[in-house]
C-alpha cells in the first residue's frame, strides 16, 4: 500500500465584492454582508442584468496599484485578481520572503475562458459580416490587451509562478464552475503523492463584462430580477430566479504537513479528501436525480476515510437557480440519508455572487475559516423555502457551534462535478487541535 502524506492548509488570500482583506470578507459574510450591488459598466441601464458581486472601484484600484507593471502590461482583471490573492496568501502562509528550494513548489489555478471583447469582434467584421482574417491578421497588434487573444486562461498561473518563483508542478484547470474545488483538489493530490511540497491552489475569474453576462441571460441561467441587488440572489428560495454572477479570487496555500511543522507555520485545517465525477447527462442542466453530485461527495468521503455521521457542514454548490438547488439537496440527502438533517448547509453566492471558474475559491476560503473556528456564515435571502429545499441552510443568520470537518461543493456546466473535505488539524502524535 502506497502512503499518503497528510495536507494542511497554511494561508488564504481573496479578493471578492467584499473585499481584498480575508478577515474583513469573513466578518461580512458572518454578518450577512452582501457585496452584491447594482451592475457598473457604461450602458449598464440597458442591461437585463442588473444585480452583480463586483470588486468594488477603490479595491481595484489598490490591485493596480499594488501590481503597477502588471496592470500596465496585462491589465486583464481576472490575472490581476489572481496576483493579488495568491500574495496575500503566500503573505499569510509566511512565504513572503522565503529563500529554501522552490523546486517543490508550484501551482495549481482555476481560470475562466477569459474575456470576448465586442470592439475585437466588430473592427475586423467586414461589410458583409464575415471575420476579415487576413486584416485581422495585419493588426493583431491592435488587440485590446483584455481580449482572451492575449490572456488565454494559463496566463494567470504562469505569471504566478513567475512572480514568486515557484518553479515546482503547475497547472491550469478550466472545467467552468468545478474549476476552482477541482484545482484544489489536483494540489492535494499532487502533495498527498509526492510530487510537491507546497502548492498554490484556487481560482480567479471575472465574466462581468457585456459578452459574459448575456452568455448567461441566454442560457436561462441569470437572474435578470430588478430587485434590491443586495436580496437578487437567493439560494433555496422558491422566490429565486437565477444566478448572479460575481468576480474576484479566492486562493489557499496547501502543504505537505511535516514541511509546514518544520517552519513553524501556523496551520488553519487539513485536507483529508477529494472526489470529482461527471453527469454525463446534459450540458447546462445537472442530472436530476442529483447523480453526479451524490457520487462526487460519496467519492471525496470515501477518499478521506470518513463516514456521513462525521460531517457538521457542507458548504454547498447552490447556484440560486431552479434546477441546481433541488438536485443538490437530493445529493445531500442521498449521500448523508437520516443525517443530513444535521448538517449545516449553506451558500457563499448569496453573498458574493457566482465567480463561475473562481468559485470553488472563496467557498474553499470559507469551509476552511468555518472548521477553525467554529461558526458558518448565513446563506442570506433566503425568506420563502422551498419546500423541495427542506434541509438547514443556516437561514440569514450565522450558526456557531463545532465544525470537526465540512465538505466544500462545486458543479459546473457540461456535469463537471468536485467535493473536497476539509477536517479539524491535529498534529501527528498531538491531540491538542489548532485555532487561528
């Protein structure tokens, strides 16, 4: 039998709608916070959406200026935030200024598509409607520096790498709204067998642009409500009426355990395991018997050694649409049979929004704060069950009392699924549990 070594996680970095700070996201999300407000972009009075999780101008502003060269060089906001949740984290972790081999250090990123830019469509359309390709070709230096055509999805975890010279394992995952939890879950993968020591692992993504938000109106998915921004999204509501997207990062630094001990890190919790599946059933529609999802947790507990009565909450996918919803409470229900009317369930995006890629990042971020210490923000808006929906998702108000371990949920369109479990630390050979 192969040995596997134990992973724990050693810092955390994030840049939502509610802020660049870990502690300020997770006091707001505790308070019920939400960083959802009314869409900011020129012509946005035009657009069916309406209600979004953006970064905030003056956040923006600290990430340009915090990444001078770049924002001049790159300028793409996806990248940006990136850079700066995966410093934060190193920050937090104590890599900062750390001089040991980085050759087992690496990086594992979820990114989004990257943006389709309307004016890099319509300057190269000829007067018939056709893609001119060969001027196209003459001028491709007039790309706008934000097009997908100059930041393909790995830029983010290139640059990265680069910057902290993490010359180590890396990798860029892009499976949509799985990305972030499946990204996690190949850096504890990677470190469980072997391959590093220490890995930068989450996902960034920003779709709040005028080609990413109509993909969504078109699918059905988005929530075009003209509400109060801050009560659009409300997952398990038989009120709701879609997704709402949100941007940002949300990264996590995973470590092989005796690395992290021998530098004195201070350690938040451990992964203990990682499952992922696929629907097989349709591409913008989860099964609706929840299969996928049922087998991705069943195979992330299965992978952790633990049984259903072991988990106290489960920081669910819970998009805020009419078909995701149900099936993952089926899922639950599934899985965790009588017992999953003891766990505590409940949904980041009603607070943040929906970071499609990047997901699975700040929802990571939060599974991890809940499990050290014992308290799990509110799923917000949520006023009118539904009946459909009948497990406890920690209704608009913060539920405190022991985490010992939680699973973090994500699914993405095309059935990706992925479930992580992350339980309390407890040294080797030590009983005594660690709270930060």
């Amino acid at each position: 039998m192969i040995s596997r070594r134990r992973v724990v996680v050693t810092g955390l970095g994030l840049a939502t709608s509610l802020g660049l700070d870990v502690e300020e996201n997770w006091q707001e999300a505790l308070d019920g916070i939400s960083g959802i407000t009314k869409l900011a972009l020129p012509g946005a009075d035009k657009s069916p959406v309406q209600a979004v999780g953006q970064v905030t101008g003056e956040d923006w502003d600290k990430i340009q200026n915090e990444f001078k060269y770049d924002a001049a060089k790159e300028g793409e906001r996806r990248t940006l935030f990136a850079l700066w949740a995966a410093q934060s984290a190193l920050k937090d972790a104590g890599f900062g200024n750390f001089d040991g081999c980085r050759d087992s250090f690496g990086v594992t990123l979820a990114a989004g598509l990257g943006i389709n830019r309307l004016e890099d469509i319509q300057r190269w359309t000829n007067k018939d409607g056709k893609f001119d390709y060969l001027k196209f070709g003459k001028e491709y230096k007039n790309v706008h520096r934000e097009s997908l055509m100059k930041n393909n999805s790995n830029r983010p975890a290139a640059l990265i790498a680069k910057r902290f010279g993490l010359n180590g394992y890396n990798s860029t995952i892009t499976t949509a709204c799985a990305s972030a939890t499946q990204a996690i879950g190949t850096a504890y993968r990677a470190i469980s067998r072997g391959d590093a020591d220490m890995m930068v692992a989450g996902g960034a993504d920003s779709m709040i642009n005028p080609v990413g938000l109509v993909f969504f109106v078109l699918l059905g998915a988005a929530s075009v409500s003209s509400e109060n921004p801050a009560e659009v999204c409300r997952p398990f509501d038989r009120k709701r009426s879609g997704l709402v997207m949100g941007e940002g990062a949300g990264v996590a630094i995973l470590e092989e355990e005796s690395h992290a001990v021998k530098r004195g890190a201070k350690v938040y919790a451990e992964v203990a395991g990682y499952g992922s599946t696929m629907d097989a059933y349709k591409v913008t529609t989860p099964h609706p018997q929840g299969s996928g999802a049922e087998h991705s947790m069943i195979k992330a507990l299965s992978d952790a050694d633990m049984g259903v009565d072991e988990i106290d909450y489960i920081n669910a996918h819970g998009t805020s649409t009419k078909l995701n919803d149900p099936a993952e409470t089926l899922a639950i229900k599934k899985v965790f049979k009588e017992n999953a009317c003891n766990i505590s369930i409940n949904s980041s995006k009603s607070i943040i929004g929906h970071l499609i890629a990047a997901s699975g990042g700040p929802e990571f971020v939060f599974t991890v704060l809940s499990v050290n210490r014992d308290e799990i923000h509110p799923t917000i808006n949520l006023k009118n069950p539904d009946p459909k929906c009948d497990l406890d998702y920690v209704p608009n108000v913060k539920k405190t009392g022991t985490v010992r371990a939680a699973i973090s949920n994500s699914f993405g369109f095309g059935g990706q699924n992925a479930s992580i479990v992350v339980k309390k630390y407890v040294k080797s050979g030590i009983q005594d549990e660690v709270k930060i």
